[in-house]
C-alpha cells in the first residue's frame, strides 16, 4: 500500500511529496521517502512468540533508497511484554509491553554504537477468577545514557532516578541524576544516549 503526502511551508520552497509504502505480514513494515529521495524503514515484529500484536523493533535510515542506497543508522528497540491472560478477538495479545532499550548504529564513518535503557515501576497483580497475573503501572523508575563505542556501546554516562509519591501517580515527585562522565556530550548529540528522540 502506497500513500502520499504533500507539504508546503508557503516560503516559496515547496511543495515537497513525502511517500509511505506499506509491506503486511510476515514482517510488517513501512518504508518513507522524503522529498530528497532519502528512504527510512520502519519495521514491526511480535515480541511475544505467540501474539498477534506487531510493534515498531527496527528504524533502518539510509541515503538514498534502500534498495540502492547507503544505510546510515539503525535504531533497535527492546521491549518488556506480557502475554494477555485472555484472547481477544479470538488472537492473542500482549496485556502491556514498553521499551526498554534503545542501541542507535551509525554504519558510517565506523559502525559507533550507543544505546539507551530504562527499567519501569515494579507493577501490580490482578485476579481473573482464580488466576493471579502480574502487571506494571507503566512508569519509568530509571533511565541510563551510555556512550558511543566502536561496535558495542561504550560505559555508562548518566544514570536518571524517578521516584513517585504514590505508584499510580503519572508526575515524578523527584529525579536524581548520576554521571559517569562528561555530560556535555550527551547535550551535543542532542538526544539521549543517541536513542532515537522520536520514541522518547
């Protein structure tokens, strides 16, 4: 499936045609043209062997197409899921998943690796009938930005602590920071850990 969409910042410039193709499954993806001819894959995976739910796992950027192009960055993400205790629709799902890790590759000049984590509340149990399951509020209790390293992240940079006043509360009550070294350098990136800013 192909669809197309027109922007135009009415300064003369444009209008500029940006394309979205679409590939269903196995493996559903969708590919972005940017009026430059610059292709960004987006791709979507099940993160539990048994569900249906697709989730974005890969971000692929490339100069040019990617069919002939060069590939600059790739941006993977991992998730924390957990099976739905009941079907839906007669499939199954997942009853919550959140990311957890972000590792940005940048295939040019030299294959620089970071990567960006973050480890969510402790959760909750519920009854259905007599079964017991596990869930989580959804709420971020830990970010951590490493540098870049030469095929695999390099250390640790900063360690961000959220704490809460009560585990339903949406609202930090505190933050606390831990840098394991120069944080400037994170502010020059512009992104954390060089997670894809997007996601964040």
């Amino acid at each position: 499936m192909a669809t197309t969409r027109i922007t135009d910042p009415k300064d003369g410039s444009g209008p500029f045609a940006w394309s979205y193709n679409s590939a269903g499954a196995p493996g559903y993806s969708t590919t972005v043209t940017d009026p430059e001819g610059n292709d960004t894959r987006h791709i979507f995976s099940s993160i539990q062997p048994t569900a249906e739910s697709q989730f974005e796992t890969q971000v692929l950027s490339y100069q040019g197409s990617v069919a002939g192009g060069t590939l600059l960055k790739t941006v993977k993400t991992d998730y924390q899921s957990q099976l739905a205790p009941v079907q839906v629709g007669g499939a199954n799902v997942v009853s919550y998943a959140v990311p957890i890790r972000w590792t940005t590759t940048w295939a040019e000049p030299d294959n620089r690796v970071t990567k960006h984590e973050r480890d969510w509340d402790y959760g909750f149990t519920y009854q259905i009938g007599s079964n017991i399951y596990d869930s989580i509020f959804a709420q971020p209790i830990a970010d951590r930005d490493y540098d870049y390293g030469q095929g695999a992240p390099g250390p640790l940079l900063r360690t961000v602590a959220h704490s809460y006043m009560n585990p339903t509360q949406r609202l930090p009550e505190r933050q606390s920071a831990r840098s394991g070294a120069l944080p400037h350098r994170l502010r020059q990136r512009g992104q954390p850990g060089g997670a894809n800013p997007e996601r964040l």
